[in-house]
C-alpha cells in the first residue's frame, strides 16, 4: 500500500473552527508535485486500502484515519500522537 504525506487542505471558510476540511493535498512524485483530491476520494483510497496518507510531527508519521459519526459525514482526522491536537487541522491551506 502506498503511503503519502499530507501538507495542505482546504475547508470552505479557511478561517473556520469548526467547518471540516473538504480536500487534501499531498506530493504523489516528482512528475505530479502537488496532488489535491476531495476528502471523500481519499476516504475510498484508505477504506480500499489502497493507499494511506500520513501528517508529518516532530515525532514523525501520524496517520489519518476515517471517522464515522452516527449521524453524520464520514471525515478524516489524525490519529492522536502526545500534542493532543489535530495535526491535520495545523497544515496550510490549499
């Protein structure tokens, strides 16, 4: 399974608190430098398993991993490492 590391997304208000992101971009390779594909495209790649995206911290790879609230929208969010935060939510915007 392939493997990238995430460095932007976008919400609909990049100001938001509280909206969720709605793409993500990441550096697939040399010949696509920056790849931007919506949260739900990146939800079907790691439900697959076809691929996983991944936050770089400073105590290295925290990976994204799907929520499925009840009564909600599927969405993503990192898995939680020591800073107690997103880290999703820290990247630039797109």
């Amino acid at each position: 399974m392939a493997s990238y590391q995430v460095n932007c997304i976008d919400k609909p208000k990049a100001s938001s608190t509280h909206e969720q992101i709605t793409r993500i971009g990441y550096y697939e390779s040399l010949d696509r430098p920056r790849v931007v594909i919506s949260v739900a495209e990146a939800i079907a790649r790691i439900e697959v398993n076809s691929q996983a995206f991944y936050v770089s911290t400073e105590r290295g790879k925290t990976y994204l991993t799907i929520v499925k609230p009840e009564n909600g929208k599927k969405h993503l969010k990192s898995l939680a490492d020591k800073s107690g935060i997103d880290n999703l939510l820290t990247l630039e915007e797109v």
